[in-house]
C-alpha cells in the first residue's frame, strides 16, 4: 500500500481548526490513535511515541495521550496510518464521512474525532459543530443538576423550618417549666442563707475567742522559736561557708597538681625524645672527635625541603601522635560524614570508635572523641572501646564548644592535635594552642 504525507486538494487536508480541539472529541481522538497503535510496527511509529508500543491501549491513552494527539496533528504520514487502521475497524463510519454524509444517529463526538483523523471535506464544520453540540449538552446537563438540587435545598428548608417550629414550642414548654422550679429554689435559698448567716455570726465570736487565747500561748513558742532558727542559720552558714572553703582548696590542689603533673611528664618525654632523635652526646666533646677525618656532608634547606612529607600526607599524623604526650581530639560526626555519611549514625559512631581504638593501641596516644549530643532525647548506651574515650555535649551545648574546653583545659606546652574539617573549630583551637588536621588526613590513616 503506497502511503502519501498528505491528502489531495479536494479531501480536506487543506482546512484549518481555528480553535482548541472541544476536550470530548480529543478523548475521542486519543482512543482512536490508541486502538490503531497496536496495529503498527514500531518502525511505522513517530520517534516519540516508540516508548510507548509495548503498552497496553487503556494504559497507551493514559500516558501517551498528549504525545499521541501532538503526532497526530504535526505528523500526516502518521495521521494517514491511523486513518487506515480506522478505516479498517470502523468501514461505514468512514464511509459515510468521506461521501459527506454522517450518519445521523451516530454520536456526535465519534463523528467529529473520525472527522479529525480522517480528514474529509468539510471536517473542521463537523468538529466545530460536535464541540457546540457537547458544549450545549453540558449545559443542559447542569440546568437539569441545577433545578433538581435547587428542588432538594427547598425540601429541606421546609423540613428545616417544620423541626425549627417543633424545637422552639418544645424549648419554651420546658423554659416555663424551668422558671416555675427557679423561683421554688430561689425561695429555698434566701431560707438557707438566712440560716448560714446566723451560724456564721456565732462561728465568727468563737474563732475570735480562740485566736486569742492561741496568740498568747504563740507569743511566747515564737520568740524562743525566733532566737534557735537565728542560731542554726548562722551555724549553717558557717559550715557551709567552711566546706565551700575546703572543697576549692581539695579541687584547686587537685586541678593544679594534675596540670603541672601532665606538663612535667610532658616536658620530660619531649626531653628524652628530643635527645633520642637528636643523639646528643653526654658530654661536648668526645675523643673520637679529636681525629682528623673525612666527615659526610650535611644537608642543605633545599634537601630538607625537598624530604619535606606533604599537607595531607597521613605520616604527619603519625608524627604529631609520636610526641611525648600527644592527646588526639576527635570531631566525631565531622569525620563520619566526611568518610561514610551514608551509614546511620549508630553505625558511624561504632566504626570510628574501633579504628580510633587501632590507633590508640599502635600509638600510645591518649585519644578523645566528642559527638554532638544537644539533639538526643535520651542518653546513648554504648561500651567506650580500649583507649579511647567518648564523650557527648550536654543540652544546649555543641560539640564545637566541647571540644575547644577540652583544648583549653590542657596545660599549655601538651601537643593537642584536634582532627575536624570545620574551619570555625580548626581556627579556635589553633589560637589555643592546638594543632587541628583536616578529617580526610585522620580519615586515611585510619584506612
């Protein structure tokens, strides 16, 4: 069968729809192109639409529909196809549009969609014609809705007034009723408290003797009661002001000895580290030194740079956690979410602990590791691994801030490297004295 792009002078293909396709004959339409889909072989199909030949034709007009009308309208080799598929399935339809005359009993709607897709002579009248008739239809349908729930609301407001009448005679029946029982009690009442006045007045002449007689009894209970409380809160105030003082002397010896114990441990591993990488000899001159030989030559700063170990090179970690004393600060979250966010955070927390407690056996250093706990409804139960120790913010405190007391709170000349990212934290902790290294330098190390 030849296949044409377009239609003879005389066949329609000339005439243009001036406005929107009327949405009952688009539907139409869509259905036509659905149903005579399933008849073409994908290569037969427009590139848009060859996603959508395996569908079924309901599921086809579901989610192809706008691209299936598109086609058809922009495509006249496609419509063409369509049109013979139609022709096919629907033979007096058809023919009846292309001798120009529609059959008069057919639903307007099909005849102006097959009038669309076939494209007679005088088509753009029938679907111009189908819109108005389902424009004027639709109109009837709602006048009709209209008069039918106008007709309910009136039924019901009658129904509405009826009750109204009935509750209203009801309500003022028992309004009646409840006036004549209102003046009853009224005259109960004034009788009772007429008798409440009286017993009062008497109850009144009684409390009044008695008061007196307990002012005079307390009089006295109070003064003596006066002088023991000025007694016991002066002797409390000087216990307390006693243990207070004792306290801050026991805590203050405590903190101080502690600091300048760590310092003076600190100050004497640097020594004897210093003097082990150094090899310094005992003495300043050794008779070795007195015979005349070729010594090596030195290295010059260019070598020494040349050695020097990269910024992000994990061995300057190892380094730093060789010094004497070395206390490692660790931003917890920081470095899980840098190295494995996609983890729930019970399982970032575990995973850091055990290869920070590697870390801390392999080299000596004492090892702290701060998780943001300001956000937690309830404590977190876990066992701290061996060497490591875990420590949460309080309400209302960030692990920023914990970490920057834990920085401040070691004595001065104790190398502290702090391992965070966030440049706030690396900033702070480097003005107190800290050594901060980025979480992806930790985060290779530990790897």
């Amino acid at each position: 069968m030849v296949e044409t792009a377009g239609g003879g002078p005389g066949d329609g293909a000339a005439e243009v729809l001036d406005r929107p396709l009327p949405d009952g004959v688009r539907r139409r339409v869509v259905q036509i192109v659905s149903d005579g889909f399933g008849g073409l072989t994908v290569g037969e199909l427009p590139a848009q639409l060859r996603q959508y030949a395996r569908f079924a034709p309901n599921r086809r007009a579901k989610f192809a529909g706008n691209a299936m009308a598109a086609a058809l309208e922009t495509d006249p080799l496609f419509r063409q196809r369509i049109g013979e598929k139609f022709r096919e399935t629907q033979p007096e339809l058809s023919g009846s549009l292309d001798s120009g005359s529609p059959p008069p009993a057919a639903d307007p709607l099909d005849v102006a969609a097959a009038a669309y897709v076939l494209r007679p002579t005088g088509w753009v009248k029938l679907v111009t014609a189908a819109g108005e008739e389902a424009q004027r239809a639709y109109a009837e349908r709602a006048d009709e809705e209209s008069r039918a729930e106008l007709e309910r609301l009136r039924e019901e407001l009658d129904r509405a007034r009826e009750q109204t009448r009935s509750e209203t005679e009801r309500l003022r029946t028992e309004l009646d009723s409840a006036k004549k029982e209102a003046d009853s009690l009224h005259r109960k009442l004034r009788a009772a408290v007429s008798d409440v006045k009286r017993g009062e007045a008497a109850l009144r002449k009684l409390h009044a003797e008695m008061e007196t007689l307990r002012a005079e009894g307390q009089a006295q209970v109070s003064a003596a009661e006066s002088e023991s409380r000025r007694l016991k809160s002066r002797l409390g105030e000087a216990e307390a002001a006693l243990e207070a003082t004792r306290k801050a002397a026991r805590e203050g010896r405590s903190v101080e000895d502690m600091r300048v114990r760590l310092l003076l441990d600190t100050l004497l591993d640097a020594t004897q580290g210093l003097r082990r990488e150094l090899a310094l000899p005992p003495v300043s001159v050794r008779p070795a030194e007195t015979v005349d030989a070729v010594e090596p030559g030195r290295m010059t700063p260019k070598d020494i740079a040349a050695r020097a170990l990269s910024e992000n090179d994990p061995a300057i970690l190892d380094q730093l956690l060789d010094l004497p004393q070395a206390h490692l600060v660790v931003d917890g979250y920081n470095v899980t979410k840098t190295g494995y966010p996609q983890m729930p955070l019970e399982k970032q927390r575990l995973r850091l602990l055990g290869q920070l407690s590697q870390l801390a056996a392999q080299t000596g250093a004492e090892v702290t590791c701060v998780f943001d706990g300001a956000e937690l409804a309830a404590p977190v139960l876990l066992a701290p691994p061996r060497g490591v120790r875990v420590l949460f913010s309080k309400p209302g405190v960030t692990a920023d801030e914990l970490i920057r007391q834990l920085v401040r709170a070691e004595p001065p000349g104790r190398p502290v490297i702090v391992a965070s990212t966030d440049r706030e934290v690396a900033d702070g902790v480097a003005r107190a004295g800290a050594r901060p290294v980025a979480s992806a330098m930790l985060l290779k190390r530990l790897s």
